[in-house]
C-alpha cells in the first residue's frame, strides 16, 4: 500500500490554500507494527538487487530498500546526506542528476536510475554488498518537476520510498544560495571554491561575505519558492514520503531517528563532519539589510528575520 506522510510547518500552512493539501503529523503507531518494525499501512517494498558490476556475496539475501531524497540546493540537504551515510547500511549516492546529460530526457534518468537502484553505481558513499538502503540526493530543478509523472510512476512501481528536504527560513536560504553563488567565482578558500566546509575557520572567511539581496522582487522570490515546494508535495503525493525541514533536524536530533524509522533501519547515532556557515543575525550576512526588513516587516515572511532555527 503507497502511503504519504508529511510533517507540518508554519510555511505550508500558509500555502495550503493553493492545492489544499492536508497536512499530517508523521508517527509510528506501535500497535501497527509487524514484526520487522514496519508499519504494515506504510510498508515500503523490498528489494534483492542483482547488480552487474559485482557480486553481493553473503549479503545476496539481505532485502535493500529505495529511496531518494528531493530538495532544493541550500536546503541542508548535504550535511543531511552525510549523517544519512553515517549510518552502516546507507548508501546515499549524492547529487547524481547534477550533470545535465544525466537529465536530458527521460530515458536517461531512467536508465541513471536503474544503475543506482541495482547498486550498479559507485561512488564514494557506496557500502555494495550489504547497503540496506540505497538511493540519492535530486533537486527540484534537475529534472524532477518537468519529469514528474514518469518519475512518480517509476517511484511507484519500484518501490522508491521520497524523503523530502526542505527549509522553513527561506531568507536564509536565499543567503546561502547568493553567498555561494559568489564563491563560485570569488572561490575565498585560497582559490577553491566550496560548497560544504568541515571547520570553523573556513566557514569562518565564507561567511565574511556579505550578500545583497533584491529587495523590489524579495517578496515575489519567496513565494515563488513556497509554490514550487507545494508543486513538488502535490505531484508526488502518491508516493511513499516523508517531510522533513532542516530547522527541525538542526533542533531535534531525534528527527534522524524518525528518517531511520521511515527507512526501517536499525537506529544509530548519525554524525557529519560539516560545518554551518551562515550563523547568527541576518545583518550580519545580508550588505542591505535595512531595505530587507523593511520590505518583510508587516508580511507572512516577517518571522524569516528572526534568530536561526525558529
């Protein structure tokens, strides 16, 4: 049975309007669960990949499941990734449909795919034998939207459990997308760009930058933002999925273990080596902050202004 999980938040409520999705609170009921732990309403398909390129030896009858993760790039969802490949039976293989010929139609993202699923893609997060639980990290804008019926319907028939990543604060998102879009060319880290950085020092020089953000179009950039996270939740609502936003995963640890449960995973203590680099008030981030408050101040996105992880 496909099922559909979403956690609320204080954007979707806002937003709802547009499709009228209905918004539930995801929790495991015990009284439910079989003896695999899974919940028997939202028992995700298992699989007993036949890869190519090697031989899964001892592990050929350990059952694996699927899964993708779906967000927006400077949502968290690497340092999401890496505490997800934290864990020893995860295999996460990171933003695959990045290179465009991967994406250019349909058949090729099936067959890229096909690849992943039947752990016939390497890459450095790959466990082979004994993963668990494979699958990758996609964005919104890489195919996924323009694709969506083709890409629900092979979710659906294989079995693909969605974990959607997104982010409450989308003022700080845009931060962190503007901030690294300059890197790219400005490449702080004595000529290097990075989009992820593992100490404090770096983190550090790449938020020294302050960014300056369009204040005539902030308001429409924010709600543009909301309507394609709705978009997203309406088109694959008939897959197995959950929802999960980075402020909460930053506030409660706890909410890994909720992702552990989705994937039936025997819980571990997930870790990540990176470091956030946008901290602390947006004055200190954004060259024109003024201009920024005052078009906010008095709208739904006046909260975006507050402290981190509201």
């Amino acid at each position: 049975m496909v099922c559909g999980v979403y956690i609320s938040s204080n954007f979707l409520s806002r937003i709802t309007t547009y499709t009228g999705v209905k918004i539930l609170e995801f929790e495991v009921v015990d009284k439910f669960l079989n003896e695999t732990g899974i919940n028997k309403s939202e028992t995700p398909l298992v699989h007993y990949p036949n890869p190519q390129t090697f031989s899964r030896n001892e592990c050929e009858h350990n059952p694996v499941q699927y899964f993708a993760i779906l967000s927006m790039q400077r949502s968290g969802s690497g340092w999401f990734e890496t505490l997800l490949n934290s864990h020893v039976n995860v295999s996460s293989n990171g933003e695959i449909f990045s290179v465009h010929d991967r994406r250019s139609n349909i058949s090729s993202i099936i067959s890229t795919l096909d690849k992943v699923y039947n752990l016939d893609w390497y890459s450095s997060a790959s466990k082979n034998e004994c993963s668990a639980s494979v699958g990758l990290k996609w964005m919104l804008n890489q195919g996924v939207m323009e694709y969506h019926k083709e890409i629900v319907e092979y979710f659906n028939r294989k079995g693909v459990s969605v974990i959607f990543l997104f982010r409450k604060n989308l003022l700080r998102r845009m931060v962190s997308v503007l901030a690294n879009s300059y890197d790219q060319h400005a490449k702080l880290l004595n000529g290097t760009h990075k989009s992820h950085v593992h100490s404090i020092e770096e983190a550090s020089l790449l938020s020294s930058y302050k960014i300056k953000i369009n204040s005539a179009s902030l308001l429409t950039d924010l709600k543009e933002v909301e309507i394609t996270v709705e978009k997203a939740l309406v088109h694959f609502n008939s897959t197995r999925h959950i929802v999960m936003y980075y402020e909460d995963l930053v506030k409660k640890r706890t909410k890994i273990d909720d992702v552990q449960t989705f994937l039936n995973l025997p819980k571990m203590k997930l870790t990540s080596r990176q470091v956030k680099i946008h901290k602390g008030p947006l004055s200190d981030h954004i060259e024109n902050y003024d201009e920024v408050n005052r078009s906010l101040n008095g709208t739904i996105y006046e909260s975006f202004l507050g402290t981190d992880y509201r």
